[in-house]
C-alpha cells in the first residue's frame, strides 16, 4: 500500500451514511438479497425488496419474517419491464441480485436462463437509464464466468471462458451494465462472487450451491457424499459478501469495474467437508464425480481479489470452520422453512 492510499479506518469513516437511502434489492427475499435487507434495515436504509418466488429460485419469504414490518415487499417478476419501472423510480441504490443461478437448469433450459441472466438485465438498465438515470447499480456476477482456471489464483486479468449457458447469459449481465456505464454514465459496478454460503441459503437441492445439500444432509442426521474431494476452493461466509456488496457500493473510482470476491482460505472440498462434518457431528463418503456434472466441471479454482481489497478495504471477518458452525445452527433451528 502507497502512502497515497488511504488507510482502512479512512475509508470507512468517509463511506456514506445509508440512513433513509432509498435501496432496491432484486432477488431480495433469496439468501444474499435477505442477508443483505437485513443489514440495511439495521443501517437505517428504506428498502425496497423485488423477488418473483418461483420456486426453482430461492426466494423464501421467511427469510425476512423478523423485518417483514420494516422493509417493502413486491413480488414481481424482473423479466416484468412495467412493474420495474414502477419500482425502479425513485431509488438511489440498487444491488441486482436477481438471477437464475442453477448450472445445470441452464443446460437443460438455455432460453429460460437467457431471459433471466441476459434479456432481463438489460430491460432493466434500460429502464434505468430512461427514468432514473442517477441511480447507483450494483451486480452480482459469478466466478463460474471464468471457466476452467488457466492459472491460480484467478484474477480480474483472466480470461472470461464459461463453461455453461449460465456463465455465458452472467457474462453478457456483467457486460451490460459496464457497458451502460461507460456509455450513458449509468453508474454501475460488477462483483464476481465465489461460493457464498450461510443461513438462509438454499438447501432442499444443489440449485444453489452444494454445500447447502451438506448442510441438510448434516442437519437431518445422515452421511452427505463429496464428489471428487481434490478440488479447490475458496468460500465466502454470507455476511462477508453482504459487507462485500455494501463496501463495492461505498468506494469512489470504481464504476465501470468488475471485482473478484474471494474467502478467508484456500481449500479442498474434502477438507472442507471435514470442518462440516466436525460442525455437525456428521460424517461424509467420497464418490465419483457423475458423468453429467463432470463435464461441466472447472476444477481447481480460487480468486485473486487483492484488487478489491485495496481499492475497498474489505477483509473476510468469518473464518471459514466458523461459518459452518453458524450454518448448521441455524438450520437445526429453521430448516423445515427450507424445504
């Protein structure tokens, strides 16, 4: 760090105050859209929650029962251009967060992912750029966009190599709103997230991320299986990237930029299913990898977000074995909400 850069404890003293700013979440009843509502309405914000709860997406409106009388809710599809225009107005802030994020569903059902991920993003930059153009977005993108690493840690320099349609309909989501950016000054930034996990994630299937299929598993009282178990890893306990999110949309000199967002370690999915099972008093089983999720497959990957931490002074605060514990509580308390 340069003496020109201004120290941690700077930054944050001269970040905004998010008392009574009027913030729009897409996705806002799904895992980080809920976690991210939750810290906003603690910071004082007037919050505005978008979710269409089809099922297949991770919406529960139990995630937010403990603010439901402090924030708004409209259930609203984002492929819907006259509702989110009517939301849309008005707003200062939004963190789209909104998206079909299943790997494989895209494989199965391209054009669905294409209007989620693609077509529905840009209606909503336009919308923005027609009747709010002094808005601030926030999108949350996906490491999966980079593919197969070329080399580790992965950094904002690789190159972008999907292997899936979701990657491919994530990246042209990124390139939208960096395109809106440096075209119409419609302020936006792009986080690229690894694998987040925590409570209120989605665990009845491996829609979402496979831990939380280890988490039900644990939680129900039976052996989860690891598939593989060499794989490498980094992972991001849930209110890390919801600080992530909030420092991404409080630092100056970062519009038009996307980030890496990485964990507090590196690691191997068997080792982390070893800290999982030690949370949980549970135990696991090694399998091979299935032909169908195989091909899809990226390996080995951890990111290089030392960029991000500069320019924003974000530092993971849950250590990974931490997180689990926090996981596996709160799902022995809530899980029948979940499934």
């Amino acid at each position: 760090m340069t003496d020109a850069t201004p120290r941690h404890e700077d930054r944050l003293a001269l970040r905004p105050d998010w008392q009574k700013r009027r913030v729009l979440i897409t996705g806002g009843l799904g895992f980080i859209g809920a976690s991210l509502a939750h810290r906003l309405v603690a910071l004082g914000a007037d919050v505005l929650l978008v979710d269409s709860l089809v099922p297949e997406y991770g919406g529960n409106p139990f995630n937010v029962q403990e603010i439901a009388s402090r924030v708004r809710i409209n259930i609203s599809d984002i492929r819907d251009p006259y509702s989110m225009r009517h939301m849309i107005e008005g707003r200062e802030v939004i963190f789209n967060l909104a998206g079909q994020t299943s790997h494989m569903d895209s494989m199965t059902d391209p054009f669905n992912d294409l209007e989620i991920n693609g077509l529905a993003q840009l209606r909503l930059l336009e919308i923005c750029r027609h009747h709010n153009p002094g808005v601030h977005i926030v999108f949350a993108s996906t490491r999966q966009i980079y593919g197969k690493p070329d080399y580790l840690p992965v950094d904002e320099r690789h190159r972008l190599n999907p292997v899936d349609v979701n990657g491919v309909n994530k990246v042209a989501g990124e390139h939208y709103h960096i395109l809106y950016n440096n075209v119409y000054g419609l302020r936006s930034s792009v986080l690229r997230l690894t694998n987040t996990y925590g409570p209120r994630m989605r665990v009845k299937d491996a829609r979402q991320t496979f831990l939380g299929v280890w988490v039900r598993a644990v939680v129900e009282g039976r052996p989860f299986e690891v598939w593989g178990g060499a794989q490498l890893r980094d992972f991001t306990y849930v209110d890390d990237a919801v600080d992530a999110l909030l420092a991404l949309a409080e630092t100056d000199g970062v519009d038009g930029q996307a980030f890496n967002l990485g964990g507090d370690c590196v690691i191997s999915l068997r080792d982390t299913a070893a800290l999982l099972a030690e949370a949980g008093n549970s135990r696991f089983e090694i399998r091979e990898f299935p032909a169908d999720r195989k091909r899809i497959d990226i390996g080995d990957y951890y990111a290089d977000d030392s960029l991000f931490r500069r320019l924003s002074g974000w530092q993971p605060r849950v250590p990974l074995a931490e997180g689990l514990r926090r996981t596996v509580a709160f799902y022995r308390d809530h899980l029948r909400h979940y499934l």
